[in-house]
C-alpha cells in the first residue's frame, strides 16, 4: 500500500473543487495552471493517487466499464434502486449526456489530469514522472470511454479555447508518454503497487497498443484493424514485466492483498482512510447478511453459467470467510446463511434468503428481494473504521497481461504462450483453455477478471458489445460504443459531441 499521510484541508478542497465542478473543467490541462495558487507539488501529488479511488465507486468508471456489458446489472427492486433509472439506462444502453455517472466519471478523470498537470508544472521530475504515468492513465479511460481528449499547447493562455485531441491522437500520445517515462519510473516492489512505476507503464502500453486498431479505427464501429507490429509490441512489453501469478486467485482480493506479487498496479488505501472497497460486496449482498448490505447489484445468469460451478475463481469456500460472514468467495447462488455457514437467513419478510439465477431489470413480488446472483470479488472486512478497509484496488493484474499476450499472438504477434494456460488453470481448479482461440481468449477473459473494470473494454474489441442479451433484448446503436461528451463539456467551442447524442 502507498503510504498516504494526512494532507492540508485547504488542499483537500482545492482538489475537490474540480472534482464537483464541471464547467470549466476540461479547459484546464497541460499549462492550465494558475501561477497564484500557492500548492505544494508533493502534498499534490498524494491526492492526485487519492483522486484513483475514484475507480472504487460503485458508480463512475466501474459502472460504466461493468454495468454497460453482460457482466453487472443494477435492477430496479421495488421502490430500490430505481434512482431514476440510472442504474438501468446503463445496462440496457438508454444513457444520456446528462447521465449523472457519465458526467462523474469524465470530471473524476480531468480532475485528476489537471492535478497532475500541476505537479508536471511545478513539481520534481521524479514526481513529474509519476504524474505523467497518472495522467496517461486517466487518459487511456478517457480515449476508452469518451473517444477524445481536451488539452492545451504548453505556453498557450488561459483566455485560449482547448484544443481537442482525436481519439487516435490521444492515443499516440499515450504512447509516446509512457515511452518517454518509463526508464525514470521506480522499479515496481512489491507492497508498493500504489506507486507509478515501470511495470504499470509497461502493462498500460501493452493495453493501448492491444486496443489501437479499436481507437485508431476511421468508424467507431469498426471494422478494426490488428496490427502484427502493434500485436507484437504487446508481447514485448508484457514479456518485460516482473510480475509472477499469485499461488491463490484470491490471493489479489484479500484483506492482505498489497503482498501479492501479481499486482501491478492499485488504489491504494489504509483503514480508516479514504476509498471505498468495501462497495465491492455491500452494492450485493443483502440487509440480513454479514456485512449488511445494501440487495442492489447482481450478476446475470447467462455470465455466471460460462463458469463450471466448481470454478475457483466463483466458488472459494474460504473457512475464514464462512466463519466471519456465512458464505463463499465468488458469487453467491441459493439458500444464504448466518455466520459459521450453518444458520439459513431469511430475508425482511421471513421468507429464505435464496438468491436466485432469475432476474428480471424491473424487479417485484415475492422475490424482490432474492433475484439476482451477487458476487463477492473482495474478501469482505466486518472491523472496518469509517466504513474504509485497507484493502488495494486492483487496477492493473498480471494475468490480465498473460491473456493480452496471448490474444496478441492469436491476432498475428510475434511470440510464444510458453505456460500461460497451464499457469493459469492450476488456480482455477479446471482444466486448461486452448489459448490459440480468439473465442476461448474471449471467454478465458470474462472468467478471470470479472468485475475488475474491463469487460466493456473486450466486448468493443471483440465485437460484442452491441449484442443482444437477457436484460437488453434488441441490438444497440453503435453510438453507444462510446459515451457522450457531457454538457457541460461543449462550451468549449473546440469540442464536439460524439455521433448520435
């Protein structure tokens, strides 16, 4: 874990305020840098990592990123969870430019951006550098999610318009950053992957050069085009990467998580202090269970039979976790129960706590309370302090980056899968995948990394994202492979709105 110290309030409510403020937010970048703000570029760059928990909200980027595909869906139970609908819009792709997580997630990341511009302006290259990694990063979620990106020449005025970059833009400069810094980023060590360094960089080229031919395409919609010199680069950069796999697949989600060698790259948190795991398993589980929950998120049947049951990685019977909280790691399906795993808890009404796979987006009657699989994808901690664990993030995992290498080959790389698949079974209790198959690649992925913020991300790539599915019965408009530039947003006049909003 990074070691956060307490900062000024002062600068805590300088940093909020782009954060709340959505008008004039996109115009400060690069050098939009007040030169009368008396900051402290190091106590800066503390919030700027704090800015990242942005990531750990149930809402924002993860919903966007998790809400949007066939793995996550926020039903609307009785007078629960309806919130005007913003948690359905997602997942049925209905959302609007005024969508208040839309909105949140782009101000969240430009935020974060013109921190780190100021801490590039004013700061030591060593935290110069970190800032650029940081900003590379915000910038990749902006390219995924919103297509383009504001900024300002170096040396431009304040009084000037920004300037917007193209998504292929963005995207070369991604590149060239992350090229440019990487051999001044720390080595990463392990208990420190809240920090920037090199096999973050090493990791996230590896992802922009996996997603260019998406980014760089003429028509959003595709059809995209997989460089073998780009497929290449992404063997490369994850063959560079120090990481090792984790013995345990829940070894990345425990209360401990900061000594898994497979971490590249995570929010950091101290108990007591900031961040927001905990939603990981409190959006879920249900009132009567341990931890109370708050009976909202679920996952959808048609994502959880993809697994065999027996799968580690959605069936952990940790004895710790069934003694402290009653149930198993992964998703929870059927009768639930009190802690020790023995007592059956019933819901508010007194009927069973049985979570069922049937799940319907508006949800009433006698199961309004039971529909829907809910996952646990964090070990979940009862002795919190301000409702903050000290469990990491996980923003960047390294098996994530074995399975970008081998869809790299699998899409015309330069490479060899040496044991990936084997590596990555013997965690999972099943047998090796085929890793040579684009469709097993696809599948291998949705198994692995659920609710870690990339499933959008690889049905766009893969060509899925605007199916049909359960919960959204007719195919999407491709407009709604990218998010719509907020509001707010288009008062600068160099800015433009995505096709179709």
């Amino acid at each position: 874990m990074k070691k956060i110290n307490l900062f000024k309030p002062l600068l805590f409510l300088f940093s909020f305020s782009f954060l709340v403020g959505c008008t004039d937010l996109e115009e400060e970048v690069l050098d939009g840098v007040n030169a009368e703000l008396d900051v402290d570029p190091s106590s800066l760059l503390v919030s700027t990592y704090r800015n990242l928990r942005g990531f750990q909200a149930q809402g924002q980027m993860f919903a966007l990123d998790e809400m949007s595909s066939d793995a996550l869906v926020g039903p609307t139970r009785g007078g629960d969870w309806d919130d005007n609908g913003v948690w359905r819009q997602i997942h049925t792709h209905e959302w609007t430019p005024t969508h208040p997580e839309v909105t949140n997630a782009y101000n969240t990341l430009l935020s974060t951006v013109y921190n780190c511009n100021i801490i590039i302006d004013r700061g030591t290259t060593s935290d110069a550098t970190e800032a650029r990694f940081i900003k590379a990063f915000c910038y990749y979620h902006l390219v995924d999610l919103f297509g383009k990106v504001p900024y300002r020449e170096i040396g431009s005025s304040q009084s000037d318009n920004p300037k917007v970059y193209t998504r292929a833009e963005a995207t070369n400069y991604i590149i060239s950053e992350l090229e440019a810094i990487l051999p001044n980023l720390p080595v990463r060590s392990v208990g420190n992957a809240g920090d920037a360094n090199q096999d973050a960089a090493r990791m996230l080229l590896a992802k922009t050069y996996l997603n260019k031919g998406v980014f760089a395409a003429a028509n959003t919609a595709g059809p995209y085009t997989f460089a073998a010199a780009d497929m290449t680069k992404v063997v490369q950069y994850v063959d560079a990467m120090t990481n090792t796999l984790a013995p345990d697949y829940w070894d990345n989600f425990s209360k401990s998580n900061d000594n898994s060698n497979e971490l590249v790259f995570v929010s950091a948190n101290e108990l007591g202090d900031g961040g927001d795991v905990r939603s990981r398993w409190h959006m879920g589980t249900h009132y009567n269970q341990t931890p109370s929950g708050w009976n909202g998120f679920s996952t959808l049947a048609e994502y959880y039979d993809r697994y065999n049951p027996a799968d580690l990685r959605i069936n952990n019977p940790k004895p710790s976790v069934i003694a402290a909280n009653g149930y198993n790691l992964g998703y929870l399906v059927g009768q639930q129960y009190a802690p020790g795993g023995t007592t059956p808890l019933n819901d508010r009404n007194g009927n069973p706590l049985v979570f069922t796979k049937e799940l319907t987006i508006i949800t009433g009657g006698a199961t309004l309370e039971t529909a829907g699989i809910r996952g646990i994808k964090y070990e979940p901690t009862i002795d919190l302090v301000n409702n903050s664990p000290d469990t990491d993030y996980v923003l960047l995992r390294y098996s994530d980056a074995l399975l970008m290498k081998a869809e790299a080959i699998a899409r015309g790389g330069s490479g060899s899968l040496g044991t990936i698949a084997a590596d990555l079974a013997a965690r999972t209790g099943q047998p090796a995948v085929d890793l040579t198959s684009l469709d097993n690649i696809y599948a291998e992925r949705g198994r692995e990394l659920w609710w870690e913020g990339w499933r959008r991300n690889d049905m766009i790539r893969f060509g899925k994202f605007l199916d049909a599915r359960a919960l959204k019965p007719s195919a999407s408009n491709p407009k709604y492979l990218l998010f719509p530039i907020p509001i707010a947003a288009l008062y600068n006049p160099n800015m433009t709105q995505n096709p179709g909003y």
